[in-house]
C-alpha cells in the first residue's frame, strides 16, 4: 500500500477480530519485489548481502526442532512441516527457467493440476496424510550446511536443493526482536541463474470474451427457436462531435449524436460541455438553494440511523424539445437515488405513492368543448413543480463532490459542512425528484391550490379534471398532467384571474396563449375562432423514422402490406425475427396510433398478438408500416364537433387471428367530425360466427360509453342517448330481442343481456349503417386504396 492509502486504514476503526499479524517472510517479500519491478520502481539490490545473512538466520530458527511444540494426531513434528521442499508449494513461472518459481503464497499443489512436479531428487519421503517430511530423516539446508554427503556416486556434480519455509506465523515479545525485511533466496543451480528483466506487461492474463452467437442464449434454450445477433454498425461519436451538434441550430435532428446529448450525468456534461452545462447546473442549484430545498448539515452530527439512510444524489443534464422538434432548453435536474433509500414507516411513505394524470379520453373530451363553445384557452408549465410542495419527515440526501464543488463555491458558507471526500450531506425540507412521494405530495399540493381557487376536482371519474360553474353560467376547466395545466374558460377574465393568482403561487411559470400549443407531446393548432384544432405529433414521427433507420425514399400507401394476413409457416418468411428490436418498434408506433394516427391501429393492434414470437413476416410488415408513416407523417387530426350528440361506430371482423378469435373496431364522435376515442384490439373471447363477434364489440364499447355519459354528467352536459352504428343486421335484432332458444354460452349470454338493458335503459340506441360507409371498417380489417382515404378524410388531414 502507499502511504496514503496505509494513512486511510489506520485511521479508521479496525475489528482486531478479523485481522491477525503475519510473519514476513522471503515468499512476501519476493512479491513485493516483482511488484516494485512491474511498477517501475525498482528493487532493493544494494542491500542483498545484508539480506541474505538474515534469511540465513531466520530460517535456521525456524527450522530448528522444539521439541516443546505439540504435535499432530499423525506422529509428525508440526514444526518440522513447515519446513517443505519449495517446489511443493509453488508451481513454475513460463517464462523462467526449470529451477525458479512463481512465489505464490496462497496457491495449492493439490489445486494446481497443469503443474508437472520437479524430477524427483534424495529428499525424504513425505507422510501421505499430512504431506511433510518425517522426523526421524534428517533435514538439508544448504545456509547451515555447505557441504553433504551423498551416498550415490552418479549424484557428484548435482547440487543440493535448497529448502525453504513457508509463510508462518511468529509471536515476538519486543519491537528488537522482529526480524528486517526479508530478500528473495532463490535455490542454487547448476548454471547461472538468468537475469531476471522486469515485465513490460501485466502478470495477469487477458482472456478476450467470447462473441455472443445468439442474444438469450439461456431463455431460447427453454422458450423457443434462438436467433442470430444482429451486427449494429453504430458508431457512437466524441465529445467533440456532440459539442459541435449543440453548437448548430436548435433544431432537433434525432440522430446518434442528439441522442448521446439528450441526457448525460454531470460529470460527462462538465468534460464534453462545460461552457453550456455548467450555466445549467448553477440553474438547477440556484432554484434548489432559493427554494429552500437542502440544507446542508454536518454529517458527524447525525445518528447510526440517520446515516445509514441516507440517500446519494445526482445532477442529470438533458436538452429539452417541444412537440414539434424545436429546441427548447438545455436544462439540470438534481434527482435522489431512490434505489439506494432504506426502508421507512413513516406516514408519507406508507400512502399510496402513485400520482394521477389526466386520462386521453377526458382531455379529448375537454377540447372537443372548447372546439365547441369556442372557449379561451392557456396552457401553463410549473418550473420545479414537486420543490413546491413541503416534505414532512427527515429524509438526507448526499451530494457527490463534483456537484458538492460547484455548490460550495456559489455558496462559500456551506464549505466547512464537506466531508474528507468532498461530498456533502444535505436535510432535505422539500418533495425533491426521486423520491418515491414526491409526486404525490405535489399532485395534493397542487389540488389544494385549485381548490382554494373555486375550482372542484372531479375525482369520481378523473382526478385530474378541475371544474367550475359561476353563477351566470360561465364554466372553466383545468386540465392537470403532473406539472403541465390547460387551462379553459368561457371569457377572459375568469383565465386572467387563474394565471395571475398560479404566478403569484408558484412565481416562476411558464405561459402559452395563442392558437399554436406545445402539450403532451402533441402539437395544438386551434382555428383563430377555437371552432376546430389540429393535433400532431410530428417531432416524434421524425424521431422514431431516425431511431429505426428508416430511408426517406420508402414509402407506402397503406399501413398493411399485401400479405398482411397471409403468415407463412415456412420457408424464409417464418424465420425467427429479433423480439427486442420488433417490440421497441412496435410500441412507438402504437403510441403514435393512440394519441394522432388512428389510420394504423389495426396494424399495430395485430401484430401487437405476434409479439410474443414474431417472425421474418412480421418484421417485414412492421417495417412496411414504418414506410407508410413515413409516406403520411405530415397527417394531423382534425377535431371540428358540430354537436354534443354522440355516435359510435362499432364493427368487428370475424376469425381474423391465428386462433379464432376475431377484432374489434369502435370509433366514437362528437357531432359530425369531432373525434373521441378510437379502439383497434382482438376479441378476448371466441366468436362462433360474425354475429357473436359483433355482439361482444358492441358489449365492449358500452364501457366506454358508460365512462363519457358520468363526463357528461359532471360537466353539468345535458344526457344524450348515444347512436350506436351496426352493419349486421342479425346482431342488431338480438341486441333488441335477445337470444331466443339458440344455444349459447353463458359468456353470451351475459353480453347480450347487457346490450339488452342498456336499450331498454336508453343509454343507446342502435342504428343501421351501410358497410361502405362503417368508419370502424379500417380498425378490423386491412383497409387498401380509395376506399382507406375515404374512411380516414372525416378525420385526418
């Protein structure tokens, strides 16, 4: 050890029960020895004769025999045992001659198979048990003795083998009585021995992996066909390379670089960045200091307990994008390692940690309204939301030295609360990111406040939903998803009022007014007289093209390709695919189908059920879907109710799946054009015919229409009695009628009992539709041609 590191565990409490003092002996020393070579430190070579007298004598003392020592069960001197050929205890070094050794303390013979032993030489036999030299044979050393005799006349020019002692342990009574240092006693030779040259390399021996053949060689041993690695040609860029692309203009270009950039720790940040990271840093810890976020607090003064929960800290970096792709921040944010926090009892921890966020279906809802009633709208972001909200127990926090340094030297007060390695610990007194209650506590936090403004969560059906009616009819809704609100109202004013009184809660907010919005990763364009909007999601569509590699010149007209349903079971096309690759992009497409791009549903919602083991074929329709998003990703949904009236077009296909089992479709709409809700899945149960099929889609689209009637009801919306559209005409006359004496399952018949009494409630009421003009049409089957854009132009532009 050096002396810093020999200073570092002296000066800490060390358990004397778990360590023990050991002789040195020449066998250490040698280590050491080799050590200081390979380092480049050299040896000690001027003292070799002064070395040698002294192994001279401390191996006679150790070999000497003590008859006062006890001895084993077996009969032999134990202090006789330790007095052992050296080539018993250490196997040969490769790149030394026969007769020197790798000094290796610890190793066994026993364990050391690839060492071939030594020719055998006059050396006395061993007991088999205990594997030592029996007592009553004398014992050769060469320091005591220079000279033997030998009784064969062949063994006149060999040279006695040196003996030497293993590791042992001595107990001395004074500081005099320790022996130096001990120096390498190599065993006499024949020949000069060769000179020993340092080595340039390490002693340790680098076996280079072996290549992966198959990504889950153990899961495709038990589940399923294994499938080739596929070679990544991704070439990850410097620093220099990532500053470059930060210093072009801010626009988002999803590639390989971007992505490098788009999150990376602080210390990366401070090596690649530092002129654009340290700005933010000192942002994020500014706000944190202001806020009264930490304080810091000497670690000595806490308790065993408090220390061991402790919790370590860390500042992330990260470009922030709006919806569209445009550049919007580069920005710090202090996180607390939850995985490192220890158990806890306490009140805010035994809560339910989960916070709520406004469902699609009641924000779709909400600007379907504003579409309709023309309303004001204003969308406000919180900047450091969950620092807001008080934390109400003692939670301790680390800071790493690197973020410890830049914050002592904005704030030279806290520089005598660092500890030796130069972090901090600090009190937390606020919901800081990363703690598992954080965004509760701001989610009640929040509530709280729009209480306090008039306004009443809706927490029967949405938690998130915040609603008001004044007395002169006026009404306002609050849209809430964790820290962005849209904010809605009848007239101005009452907006006014929401926004001057969030400013003068929370201070630093951040405010859009207009007709262009950024939200949720979606891109708002509302008419100039909020009578229609536009919703887009093109940054994503740009993002994941350039995440998958997908070419600019492929392109498709459909979402499904000719063979879509056409699977093989052999031959190149029923290949096992890369599961990881197929499911990544699987799901971003599906979330791009369920917020903007209802025309890819179904593609995504089939081969969503070939996900477990896909093939070749599903790869290569995947990989078609991709070129049709490519070929439409400047598509926008259009949202323009004429009315509150709701309809719903309910359709299913009938044994689509590889099972039997069929799809269903269902589109519901807010007046002529205003789209609500879409749902694309594969029917959970088995339909015998296309009329079964038909009734349990009906029998699932009532849930959702159940949940949109309470909406209607606590927005204070007159009840309407929903059309539900059918093309099956035998479905519409057992929905109305019942089963009659046809044998069906109990399963049926609790769906068909179910759409019966929601006629006879009137909640619905069903209607014939042509199939031609059936907008669910495309949700259950693959849809190619004139008639996909004539079913897609009521609500994609």
């Amino acid at each position: 050890l050096d002396g810093a590191s020999a200073g570092e565990i002296l000066s800490r409490d060390l358990n004397s029960r778990k360590m023990r003092a050991v002789g040195l002996t020449d066998d250490i020393v040698s280590i050491l020895e080799r050590a200081r070579a390979t380092q480049g430190c050299g040896s000690t070579t001027e003292a070799d004769s002064s070395l040698d007298i002294v192994i001279e004598r401390y191996d006679t003392k150790v070999t000497q025999p003590n008859n006062d020592l006890p001895t084993d069960d077996t009969g032999w001197d134990s202090q006789e045992a330790s007095a052992l050929p050296f080539e018993d205890f250490y196997p040969p070094a490769e790149d030394d001659d026969d007769n020197s050794y790798v000094d290796n303390p610890m190793a066994d013979a026993q364990e050391t198979p690839h060492f071939s032993p030594p020719p055998p030489t006059s050396s006395p036999p061993r007991a088999p048990s205990t594997g030592v030299t029996p007592s009553s044979e004398p014992i050769v050393d060469t320091h005591t003795s220079n000279s033997s005799e030998l009784d064969n006349e062949d063994n006149e020019d060999v040279v006695q083998t040196p003996i030497r002692s293993p590791a042992r342990r001595v107990h001395f009574d004074s500081p005099e009585q320790q022996p130096p240092r001990l120096a390498e006693n190599r065993p006499a030779v024949q020949s000069p021995p060769k000179p020993r040259t340092p080595p340039t390399e390490s002693d340790f021996i680098h076996e280079p992996k072996q290549e992966r053949t198959h990504r889950f060689p153990r899961a495709a041993h038990n589940k399923g066909p294994v499938f080739p690695v596929a070679e990544h040609s991704i070439k990850f860029p410097s620093y220099e390379t990532a500053m470059l692309t930060f210093d072009s203009a801010h626009h988002r270009l999803p590639d390989t670089v971007t992505e490098l950039a788009l999150q990376m720790s602080l210390q990366r940040a401070m090596k690649s960045m530092p002129d654009k990271a340290r700005p933010a840093i000192l942002a994020e810890l500014r706000q944190l200091h202001e806020m009264n976020v930490l304080e810091p607090v000497q670690y000595d003064s806490l308790t065993i307990e408090e220390k061991k929960a402790c919790i370590r800290a860390f500042l992330f970096l990260k470009d922030k994008f709006t919806a569209d792709g445009t550049f919007d921040k580069f920005k710090g944010r202090l996180v607390a390692n939850k995985k490192t926090q220890g158990f806890s009892t306490t009140a805010q921890e035994t809560m339910d940690p989960s916070s709520p966020t406004v469902d699609f279906l009641t924000a779709c809802l909400i600007i379907n309204l504003i579409c309709l009633r023309k309303m004001k709208t204003a969308i406000i972001d919180v900047k450091g939301a969950y620092l807001n909200a008080l934390i109400n127990e003692l939670v301790y926090i680390i800071l790493d030295p690197t973020t410890a340094a830049i914050f002592v030297e904005e704030y030279p007060v806290y520089k005598p609360m660092l500890r030796r390695d130069g972090s901090l610990c600090c009190r937390v007194r606020r919901a800081l990111y990363g703690l598992p209650q954080s965004g509760k506590l701001w989610y009640l936090h929040l509530k709280e406040t729009l209480v306090e403004l008039g306004y009443t969560c809706q927490q029967e059906h949405d938690k998130c939903l915040f609603t008001c009616i004044k007395p002169d009819g006026s009404t306002g809704y609050i849209l809430v998803y964790v820290d962005d609100l849209l904010l809605a109202a009848d007239t101005d004013a009452e907006l006014d009022r929401i926004i001057t009184a969030m400013r003068a809660k929370y201070k630093d907010i951040s405010l859009q007014r207009g007709c262009k919005y950024s939200w949720l990763g979606l891109t708002l364009e509302f008419a100039p007289d909020n009578s229609s909007v536009l919703m887009s999601q093109e940054g994503y569509i740009t993002d994941i093209l350039k995440r998958y590699d997908i070419p600019e010149s492929k392109k498709a007209r459909s979402p499904c390709s000719p063979k879509f349903l056409k699977r093989q079971t052999s031959g190149p096309g029923s290949a096992p695919a890369d599961s990881t690759l197929f499911r990544s992009q699987l799901m971003a497409a599906a979330y791009l189908g369920i917020r903007t791009r209802p025309d890819i549903r179904f593609a995504v919602g089939h081969l969503a059920s070939r996900s477990s083991n896909p093939s070749q074929h599903d790869m290569e329709c995947l990989q078609h879907l991709y070129h049709y998003i490519n070929h439409t990703k400047h598509y926008k949904l259009r949202i323009k109710p004429t009315s509150l009236q709701l309809t719903a077009f309910i359709d299913a296909s009938f044994a689509i799946h590889g099972d039997g089992k069929g799809h269903t479709g269902i589109i519901i709409m807010m007046g002529d054009s205003g789209l609500l809700y879409t749902q694309s899945s594969k029917q959970k149960l088995l339909g015998h015919h296309s009329t079964e099929c038909e009734l349990i889609a009906v029998n699932d689209g009532l849930f959702t229409l159940e949940q949109l009637r309470g909406l209607y009801q606590i927005l204070g919306l007159p009840p309407v009695i929903v059309n539900v559209r059918q093309d099956n005409s035998s479905a519409m006359q057992i929905s109305e009628n019942g089963h009659g004496n046809a044998k069906r399952s109990k399963y049926m018949t609790v769906r068909v009992e179910h759409i019966k009494s929601a006629l006879e409630e009137k909640k619905i009421r069903v209607t014939k539709c042509p199939t031609a003009e059936m907008l669910s049409d495309m949700l259950t089957k693959p849809i190619y041609g004139t008639k996909l854009q004539y079913l897609i132009s009521s609500y994609l532009r």
